[in-house]
C-alpha cells in the first residue's frame, strides 16, 4: 500500500515558494538628476607648473582653502604680458659687455671693476626673481565654492580676498588689442555684493572661457541652494 | 689707487672699499628678505613647484655673500 501521506519534496518547495511571504520590493521613483558640472575639454591643455591656466589643477593648494573645496581654475596673466621685463632684464644682462666696448668703467681700478660688474648682475638677477615671484605668486583661483584673488604687491605686503560664487553680481570680460586678440587674453571683472566688491583678473587667458565657468559655477550654485545641498 | 684725500689723508678707495663693502651687506639682507618672501608665498600658494623657487632664493642669497667675501678680499 503506498504511503499517501509521504509528499514529494519537490511540490512541497514549490507551494511553500507559492505561499511564502513576498519580498518587499521598493517602489521605482524617478531618480534625481544630480546636477552635472559641464565638460570644458581643457582638462589636456596647459596643465605644467608654470601655466597661466589651469583647469582642475592636481596639486595645488592654498592657506585658506577649505578641506572638501574642489579647486576648479588657476589663473595667472598670460606669459606675454611678461615680455616687457624680461626684455628689460635681458638688456641689464647684456649692459656691462655693451658699457666694455665704449670702456666707460675704465676710471676704476680692475678690482673694483669686477665687483661693479658683478653687483650689476645682482641686482639684475634680483630684478628678474622679483619680476618672476610677482607674475607666479599673484594668482586668481577659482573653486567649487568661492573665487580668491592672492596679490603680492612686494617684498612684504600680500592680501588675500576672495568670495562666494553665489555672492558673484555680474562678470565682464574684455580682449582688445592685437596682442591680446591674437593670444587669446584679456581681462575678466568679476562684480560681487562681498566686502570687496570687484575682483579684476586681468591679463588671463581664455578670458570667455573663465567667464563660461564662473557662469555655470553661479547656476550650480542656485541648484544647489533650490536642492537645499549647501554646503 | 694712491688718491690720498687731502684733509683726513685716507686712500679714496678705502671709502670707496668701505661703500661697497656697506652696500653688499644690505645687498645680502635683501637676499634674504627675498628668501623669506618665496618661503611666505610657497606658504601661501602650492603648486609644486616650491622646490626650485626656493633653490632659486637659496642660490641668489650664496651668490650675494659670495660676492661680498670676494669684495672684502680682493678690494
């Protein structure tokens, strides 16, 4: 007689799958479209140490910067704008063989002569150090949160001012010139409701580009102010 | 070099080797006023490129004393 109360093993799993509570599953919402920075293709261009434009910058870093503060631009003045100094320098350089031929420091002793020559190409190498730390120390940075303006106006005078980007007012941006028209430089003016109510980057390149971003960087903002995600 | 001043009797260029001397002493403090300045900005603004900057200070402050040793020796 067979054993009708013995049950297949395989039904039974079945119907305890059938019955077993099913898993919650959440309910689809729309996902929140996070706000994308746009994509300038200049993250290749003119990335060096010594670059006057510098898009996401890798290793820079400032006093006051901010522990999750996304640098986004590094500008200096474009290097034609130091044209005029090195030019300068170059000719103080040149100036004590050009003084030998008209044998001017013929008065002084041959002693006193070299000394004079070298003190000459100290102060030039001192006017080119000096010339040189003010074109790469004085820079505009502008991050994810803020823009900052760093001037070295001397040896000892430097002031540091910057503001939020949402605080940012108006910006205007002007190229004139040969020079600048056919290196692509110019100035941005940055008009700000902060204490300091102008920021002048002046000289920079790919002027209509920085005031690109720092356009895109304020729209940001308000998303992130509309998303209630400020910082 | 025997231009005796007449008054006081001293060599003219002895004056003149004590001007210089003077001159590339506060030379060399400037230098070193500038080595302290590329150590404030480097302080202020990273951007990898601190090393050489400070060689830079570093060499032109050698270079200042350097010359003021010379001065003091072959004058």
């Amino acid at each position: 007689m067979p054993d009708i109360f013995i049950s297949d093993p395989k039904k039974e799993k079945q119907i305890a799958k059938e019955h077993s509570p099913k898993k919650k599953v959440a309910p689809k919402t729309k996902k929140t479209k996070k706000h994308k920075r746009p994509r300038y293709n200049l993250e290749k261009k003119a990335q060096g140490k010594l670059s006057s434009f510098s898009y996401l910058p890798k290793k820079v870093n400032f006093e006051t910067r901010e522990k999750d503060e996304k640098i986004i631009l590094l500008l200096r003045r474009h290097p034609l704008t130091n044209i005029s100094w090195i030019m300068v320098g170059l000719l103080m350089a040149a100036a004590p063989a050009l003084l030998n031929i008209f044998s001017f420091p013929s008065f002084l002793p041959n002693e006193f002569g070299l000394i004079a020559v070298l003190g000459w190409y100290l102060i030039t190498i001192a006017f080119l150090i000096e010339n040189f730390l003010t074109w790469f120390f004085n820079v505009n940075i502008i991050t994810d949160e803020r823009i900052i303006d760093i001037d070295f106006y001397n040896l000892i005078y430097k002031q540091v001012s910057d503001t939020n980007i949402d605080k940012i007012q108006d910006v205007t941006y002007t190229m004139g010139g040969v020079a600048r028209t056919l290196f692509n430089y110019g100035d941005v003016f940055v008009q700000t409701a902060a204490e300091v109510p102008n920021f002048d980057f002046l000289g920079v390149p790919k002027p209509d580009k920085v005031a690109k971003i720092l356009q895109d960087l304020r729209v940001e903002e308000e998303i992130e102010k509309i998303e209630g995600r400020v910082r | 070099m025997t231009t005796v001043l007449p008054i006081l009797g001293i060599s003219v260029w002895l004056i003149a080797k004590v001007v210089v001397l003077f001159a590339l002493v506060l030379y060399a403090i400037f230098a070193f006023v500038v080595l302290r300045q590329i150590q404030l900005m480097t302080d202020t603004l990273e951007v990898g490129f601190e090393g050489p900057i400070r060689l830079l200070g570093i060499s032109h402050l050698i270079f200042s004393l350097v010359i003021f040793v010379l001065a003091l020796i072959i004058l």
